[in-house]
C-alpha cells in the first residue's frame, strides 16, 4: 500500500529469507530422510519439532541453560521419542500405501499436540535470551536467526558428512535406495529405520530449539512447519538430500520476496503454486529425486 | 445383494420413510446432528468415489466441499438466489474446480498426488482470504437469516442417498471394474486399452460434486462461513477415516463409517473435550493399524460377502 | 436400524446430560458454548471461569427468581459450526431457560442465527464486531445484546493520543481475521477523521510468524505510529521483529495481546514503552471491581483478564434484567436490556435499539517499569503516558 519497493528493501528480505531458508532446509532434511527411507509422509514432524522447542523451554526456565547450549539436548531427547514412535507404531506402516502412513502420523501428529496441552497448557511461552540485530550498512541481520542459520547450516553439514562418510550414513543411503540390495548387504534394515526416525525427529528437535528463540513456544506451533517442509521436500525432490538445501533457501526467498512485492496472504498461495507447478513439471523436484 | 435383496430393499424403503418422517419427531439437535451425519456420509461416499476406487488419495478433498460453500454462499448472499438452486451451482463449482486441477494433478503418481491436493486446499484458503471483494475475506461472509432447517434436512439427506446410489452403480458398472483396475495396476489397465486418463478424470468430477453440494448446504445451514472454518485439514482426514473404517471401496463401508465415528465424536466430544484430539488420534491409529480394509473388507473376506455391498 | 438407534442414543445423551428435572424448584439452567479447546482455548477457558464466578456470588446471594442458577456448558472447540450443533442441542434436548453468548465474534456470528430461531435473549460479552449487531432492516436480529466495546475502537485511544501531540502517520497490520480486521479499519477511519495520514495497511494470515517483509515496508513507510490488530503470539513475533529490524516509531501499540500480563513475561524489558488496547483492567475505579479481582483471584488462582471480567459482567446483566423483568420470558427481558443503564466491575452498560453497546470505555494502557498503567482516556488514567518509544538499541 503506497509503499515503493527499494533495492534496500529487497536486499533486507532477501537476508531474512537465506537465514530463514537455512532452517527451513534443515528441517525439511529430516521429512526428506523419513520419506527417502521409509516412503513414509510423517505429518508428525512438525509436532515434533513443538516438543524439541518445549525441551528446550523448559531447560531455560528450569535450569537457566543456554538455548543454544539446549540444542544437542533438544536433539537426543527427540532422537529417543522418534525411534520410539518408529518402533511402537510407524514401523507397521513402511511401505504401506501412502494411505496409511499420512493418516497414522496425522493421528500421532494430533495426539502429540493434545498431549502438549493436557502437559504444558496452551500458555503462551518465550525463550527471551537474545534479541535484536547487527547492523551491516543498512540491513539488519537479526541475531537470533543469524545464529539460527549458523547452527542450522553446522547441524545440516554434520548430517550430511554422517550420511556421507560414515558407515552408518552408507547403510541409510543404500536402504533407501534399493531395501532389498541393502539387505542382502547384510544391512538390519529395522535398526536403520529406527535410526532414520530418530535422526528426522532430531532434526526437527532442533529447528524447535532454534525457534523457540525467535518465535513463542505453544502446541500448536509445529503444524505450520510440517506443511513448509512439505513444500521443501517437493520443490528439491524426495528422497533428494541435498536437495532438501536448495528447496528450503528458495521458499526462504519466495515467501519473503512474494510478501515483499504482494502481501503475505498471497506468499503463501505463491509457494504452494509453485509446488503444484514444480509437481506436474518435474515431479522428481528441481535437483531431481527418485520416482516412487 | 445376493442375500434376501427384497428383504433388503424393504429395510431400506422403511428406513427411508423413517428418516422422513424424522423431522416431526424429532428435536431441533437432533434434526441438525441427522443433517451433519448426512452430510458426512456424502463427504465420505465422495471421498470413496476418488481414492476407494481408483487409489489416488485426495488428500485436500475439503477443497471441493469449500469452493461448493463458498460459491453457495456468494450466490445467496450477493445475488440473491434461493438455496436449493445455490447448492446445485456449488456442487457445479465443485466440478469446475475438479476439472481444471484433476486434468494435470491425476498425471501424478501416489504420495505426490496427496501431497498436490494438499497443497491445492492451501491455495484454495490463501485465495478466498485474499479476494474479499467476493469473499468477505479473513472476515468471512455472513448470510441473510433463514430457518429452513429441515428442508436442508431433506436436501442433505437426498445428496447423501445420491452419493451412495452413486457408488453403487459405478461399483457394479463397467466403468467402476476399469476403475478398480487401474487401482490394482494402472499400467496393465492402461495396456489393456483403458484410457486411463479419461477415466481417472471422470471419477475425480463424480468425486466432486457431492462435497460442492453439501458445502453449499452447509453453509446455508449455518448461515456464516470463514476461510479456516471451511478449509480444514481435518475435515479432510475426517472424511477419510471414516470411508476407511467402513471399508474403502465399497457401497455401505463410507455410510457404515460415518454413522459409528460420526456417533462415537457427538458422545466423546460432549464429554471429555479436553482429550477428544488425543482420542481422535487413537481411533485414526487403530483404524489404520488393525482393519486397513475396514469392517465390510473384513466381513467381505471372511464371510465372502459380494463385492457390491 | 443403526439410524434408529443413533436417535436414541442421541435423546439418551440428551437425558443424561438433564439429570436435574426441570420443575419450577429446580435450578434455572443457563446453557452456552464456548471454546475450551481450539484456537480460543486460552481466552475461553477465562471467560468461562467469569460465568462461574457469577453464578456462585449468585447462588450465594439466594439465586434469581428464587431459584438457583446453573451453568450448562458444553466445548465447541473454537468452531463455528460445533458451536452452532451446540446451541441447538441446549435449547432443544437440554431444555435450558436462558442462554448466554459463546467467545469470539466468528463463532457468535455463527450461534446467534440459532439463538434468535429459539427466540433466546442472548447476551454475548465477548462479540465485539459491529456486523454482527448492526444489521440492514431485512436481517435485523432482536436478542442479542453486547457487552464490550465495538472491535473498531480498539484502537481509539492510541490514535487520539497520536493526535493530541500532533503526529501525522500512521502504519496499520491485522490479521486477517473477523475481530482483528474489523479492529484495524476502524483505527484507519478513526485516524482519517483526526487527520493523520494511514501511510500502511496490509494483513497478514492467522499463524504467521514471519514478519520481516511486512515490517520492512512498514519501515520503508517511516510512520510515526505503528498500530497492530494481534491476538497475542503474533503481538510477541511482531515486536521481536520490530526490535530485529530497527522500526522505530514514536508510539507503538497493540490490541489483544499488548494488554496481557504473559506479554511482559515474554519481553521483558522490551515490552516498555508499547500501548495495549483492553476493554477492562483491574486498576479500574468501577464498582465491585476490587472485590470481584480479590474473589476470582481466590476462587481460580490467578488473576483476571478481560475476558473474564467480561463474561462475569455480561452474566450479572443479563441476571439484572431478569429480576427487574421478573420473568425469563424473552420479550420482557428484552425490554429491560434495552433500557437497563448499569455499572459493573467491568464499567458501563448501555445498549442502542439494536443492542449495540454505546456506554462501555476502553483503555490504553502502556508498559512502565514491568507494570501496566492506564494512560488513556484521561479521566480513567493512572499514570501520564512515556513518549516518544526510544530507539530499541537505546534502552
């Protein structure tokens, strides 16, 4: 309304985008392996990364941690819940038809958060430990999702060099590729997938950690977050990884941008558009992914 | 209906004429909970119409019951037209819609279909918001008070018997084998001369216009509506669950399903609010774990019971 | 057959649920709905705690009409429909005598069609768009009665004081909802007739909680007020974000969620200085309102906000009326609303013809030193106004 975009104005957004994108990626990372492995759609996720933010709450409030000192924790906590969910009830439904498996992790996904209001309530909480921003000439880059890019950038990179060079990350990757062959190479199969959720789930854990900063911590918060992860995922192929990174930057740039030059109402039709149009041009998404 | 249909068929008259005559019995509630009911069924008998048959799950099946809605809603509010012609023109919108988004979106294979529809749904909220000029936006539009609920009644209880005679006739047609065809093997259906496209298509409209009527009577019936009253996720999965429970695919499994979850939420939610989600989870879970086809799919093997049940 | 039985399974629940006969001994059962889960969860569950409050002073006091006074309510988990269901099924299979209003405008809007059917007296204390009271001749609704002040005045104060010192702009964000939007075209016509100049009005949808691009236009825009329509976890986003991107305006003030003691709680220092919007405070001169912040205090364990002060009042209204109708019957208690001028814990009470609130205040408070204090308007003001909002790396 009135207001006459500048290139200033332009380059600001386009800083909150990367910053916003890097998390984006990083939670986006764990639905990609979840779905890559196990062809499973976890409408869970982003409860799951509601329940990593409130460990992190807690420890703040309770024990006056450092939030970002909470992040590995946040993580092994929600490591132990995801591979419990894994082993009591997603394992039924791996190579289900994708039927099954939205609604199961649609049934966790709303008990999870039911959970979190008989536990937790629905109050409001913030993790008020930094705020504000550095200024660099004239944009302001704001210091929690600056730091909320570093670790999101450190804890994708560990991730990958885990599913690069390790043992453990050559037997995620070739289950996921092709179960059989991986089987057959000796691989335990179930322990993977095991792993595989925890990892996905530790992944959302920490996402919520670095949020919980930024944003208020309640149980609704993480819905919001497994339908970007969607777009994330589809925009750099499932079953991509490193196309999980480059999916995640560019909703990070078109969410803001769109809002920038439209209003955020229509950002958010922008993205899914473009999902749909990404879907019916290249279904395997823009790095390419593996058919189902 | 190799099983007594004559008895069959006198049940279902009779049940018919009680149904009718319901209105002069019963409450104002319970007038309104036999409308929602019905309005469930057809959601559900709709859904069951697209994904029971063919297997491609539409996972933002609420679209169509929202776009029916809203165009209901529009129509009665800005142009004045009477609602039984309104609902017609809803369920008419409904079909547009599934025309010019099943055309490319049905090209789609297994989860990404789900998850384009889901996204569609998104687009479809983010866009009545957005023109309120026509919508009322986030404000939503409110209609001109009008008590006709028991005609809605009746109304809502023809879209849900249409929707089921629907299913039937397609279940024992032709075309409904070439459909469960391509659910079993799109390519060897496709290999044996079926146009595949067509067909997916054609099911996807019939899949439509139940939800675009309904919606347009709901509205109606509720005389206000929103964009995130309309559109929600859940509807969608609510849907879903309950042709699910009675078993996808068939004739009475969506009607089966509505009925008992549709039963199960009016009791629980009066009752323990504070876990009803947690509950609804736990039923999803069950649903989906221990009968994935379904009391009728279960009865179906066990006891041989014909497919067209 | 399983039809049949869902009929009376249905009347069934509707038996249980009436365990108490309703003879002219027993209580006066006054049905509503009102969002315990959902959305509105939060805000609902206060609103309910004011109608349980009521009915105890009540009670204790002798009842109405010599009968004692029940609350029959059910959760419509912060939806219209449900909410619609529920309405019908109190006055249909629960019988109650009377009614009183759901929370939130949508689901108000939504209910009042049912409660108006019924012709059932339904004071809503917390429906504050003016929509839903003010209607073309054709759909005119005559039962429902308002309590707080209209949604389009939220916001009154900061732009009066805005004008008393002579500032000229002003930026306006909503979300995109009925209440909020509503709030955020009132505060721009409010502004135009005092002569600012809305420089910025954008919304943005429910759940946001990025706001970077929307507050780098508002930045671009360099109004000297910024105004936001919130319910409260966007209000917390928005000023974290303010302070991320050095919008630095002169006054800074918020509706819902500028008001609530949690918004301190969450930012600390960076609270300072911004302006809420509420329709009732606890500081406040009214009658009973000492002792109605003393016995809620005790009865719930922890301290009113608005929205129970709200419901609270509605309810003593609504009992007023009946004494001085001496009856439940709708017609006469309408009558009464219409005219009845009253003074509550939560302030004044008058309505116009269509119910409409036109007696009720509301005030700005404003952040100082980690306590609210009521600035606005002068006669109600505790405490004078800090201006101007210092630059956020200069606190």
């Amino acid at each position: 309304m009135n207001v006459v975009v500048t290139p200033t104005m332009v380059g600001q957004v386009v800083i909150s985008g990367i910053l916003a994108g890097a998390l984006y990626a990083m939670v986006a990372l764990g639905l990609a392996l979840i779905f890559g492995v196990m062809r499973v759609i976890n409408i869970a996720h982003g409860p799951l990364l509601m329940l990593g933010a409130y460990t992190t709450y807690f420890l703040y409030a309770g024990l006056g941690l450092n939030p970002y000192l909470s992040v590995p924790v946040s993580m092994a906590v929600l490591f132990v819940i995801g591979a419990v969910l894994q082993r009591t009830l997603v394992f039924r439904v791996v190579d289900a038809p994708e039927l099954s498996s939205l609604l199961l992790t649609f049934g966790i996904s709303i008990a999870l958060v039911n959970l979190a209001q008989l536990a937790f309530t629905s109050d409001l909480r913030a993790v008020e430990y930094l705020t504000g921003s550095w200024g660099l000439g004239p944009f302001a880059f704001s210091k929690t999702r600056v730091l909320a890019f570093v670790f999101a950038a450190g804890v994708t990179t560990l991730a990958f060099l885990l599913l690069q060079r390790t043992r453990l990350g050559r037997a995620i990757r070739a289950t996921s590729q092709s179960r059989e062959v991986a089987m057959v190479c000796g691989v335990n199969v179930g322990r993977i997938h095991t792993i595989t959720f925890g990892l996905a789930s530790a992944l959302a854990a920490a996402g919520g950690a670095l949020i919980a900063v930024v944003v208020a911590v309640q149980p609704e918060m993480g819905q919001v977050w497994t339908f970007k992860s969607f777009l994330v995922i589809v925009l750099g192929g499932a079953g991509n990884y490193p196309g999980a990174l480059l999916g995640g930057v560019l909703l990070g740039l078109v969410e803001q941008i769109a809002s920038l030059f439209l209003t955020s109402q229509l950002s958010e039709v922008v993205a899914y558009v473009l999902l749909v149009v990404v879907l019916l041009v290249r279904p395997t998404g823009l790095l390419g992914g593996r058919q189902t | 209906m190799t099983l007594a249909p004559r008895a069959f068929l006198t049940g279902l008259a009779v049940l018919a004429a009680a149904l009718a005559l319901y209105p002069i019995v019963g409450t104002g509630y319970g007038v309104r909970a036999m409308l929602q009911l019905f309005m469930w069924i057809a959601l559900a008998g709709s859904w069951n119409l697209i994904s029971g048959l063919t297997g491609y799950v539409s996972f933002g099946h609420v679209a169509f019951f929202g776009a029916g809605a809203y165009a209901g809603a529009i129509l009665i509010a800005k142009a004045g037209w009477p609602w039984l012609p309104a609902a017609l023109a809803g369920g008419a919108a409904a079909c547009v819609l599934a025309l010019v988004i099943g055309y490319p979106c049905l090209r789609l294979k297994g989860p990404y279909f789900a998850i384009a529809m889901l996204g569609l749904n998104e687009v479809l909220r983010a866009l009545t918001s957005y023109f309120e000029g026509l919508t009322g936006g986030g404000s939503g539009l409110s209609l001109p008070t009008l008590h006709a609920t028991v005609p809605i009644y009746y109304a809502m209880a023809l879209a849900a018997a249409g929707v089921t005679l629907l299913t039937y006739l397609i279940i024992t047609s032709r075309f409904g084998l070439r459909l469960m065809t391509i659910r079993e093997d799109e390519v060897a259906a496709e290999a044996m001369g079926i146009d595949t496209a067509r067909h997916k298509l054609y099911a996807f409209l019939l899949s439509a216009a139940g939800p675009g009527v309904v919606g347009a009577l709901a509205a109606r019936d509720q005389g206000y509506i929103e964009p995130i009253s309309v559109f929600p996720l859940a509807t969608t999965i609510t849907m879903i669950v309950m042709a699910l429970f009675g078993g996808k695919g068939t004739v009475w499994g969506p009607v089966l399903g509505a009925i008992v979850l549709f039963v199960s939420q009016e009791i629980v939610w009066a009752r323990f609010p504070y876990v009803h989600q947690l509950l609804f989870g736990a039923i999803i879970a069950a649903v989906v774990l221990l009968m994935p086809r379904g009391v009728l799919g279960l009865l179906q093997t066990k006891y041989r019971l014909p497919r067209t049940l | 057959m399983t039809l049949k039985a869902l009929g009376a399974l249905i009347a069934a629940t509707g038996v249980l649920v009436a365990s108490l006969p309703a003879g002219a001994q027993g209580p006066i059962r006054i049905g509503a709905s009102l969002s315990l889960t959902g959305t509105y969860a939060k805000l609902g569950n206060y609103m309910h705690e004011g109608y349980k409050l009521c009915a105890k002073e009540l009670n204790a006091r002798g009842g109405l009409l010599g009968r004692k006074v029940e609350f029959v309510v059910y959760d419509d988990q912060s939806m219209p429909a449900t909410g619609v269901r529920l309405y019908e099924k109190l006055i249909t299979e629960d019988k109650v005598e009377a009614v009183m209003g759901p929370y939130s405008s949508p689901i108000t809007e939504a209910v009042v069609n049912v409660t108006e059917k019924y012709k059932k007296v339904a004071v809503s204390p917390l429906a504050a768009t003016t929509s839903i009271f003010k209607r073309p001749p054709d759909k005119k609704r005559y039962y429902i009665f308002m309590i707080i002040s209209p949604a389009e005045v939220y916001l009154e104060g900061l732009i009066d004081m805005a004008a008393k010192r002579g500032l000229k702009t002003v930026a306006i964000l909503n979300e995109d909802t009925l209440f909020a939007k509503a709030a955020a075209n009132g505060a721009a016509e409010i502004a135009r007739k005092k002569g600012l100049q809305v420089v910025f009005q954008e919304g943005y949808p429910k759940g946001n909680q990025d706001f970077s691009a929307i507050l780098t236009k508002i930045r671009a825009a360099n109004p000297d007020v910024v105004a936001g329509s919130t319910y409260f976890d966007d209000a917390v986003a928005i000023t974290r974000q303010m302070k991320e991107l050095n919008l630095n305006p002169k006054m800074y003030g918020l509706t819902v969620g500028g008001d609530l003691p949690e918004f301190y709680t969450l930012l600390k220092q960076n609270a300072e200085y911004i302006y809420g919007a509420t329709q009732w405070e606890k500081a406040l001169p009214y009658p009973g309102n000492k002792e109605f912040n003393e016995a809620y205090t005790k009865e719930f364990g922890r301290e009113p906000v608005y929205h129970s002060a709200a419901g609270y009042a509605g309810c003593q209204v609504y009992v007023e009326a009946v004494k001085r109708a001496g009856t439940l019957d709708a017609d006469k208690v309408r009558d009464v609303l219409l005219k009845l001028e009253m003074k509550t814990a939560f302030g004044d009470y008058r309505v116009d013809q269509d119910g409409f609130q036109i007696a009720h205040k509301m005030v700005m408070t404003q952040w100082q030193d980690g306590k609210k204090v009521i600035v606005w308007p002068d006669e109600l003001a505790t405490g004078k106004p800090r201006y101007p909002m210092p630059a956020w790396n200069q606190r």
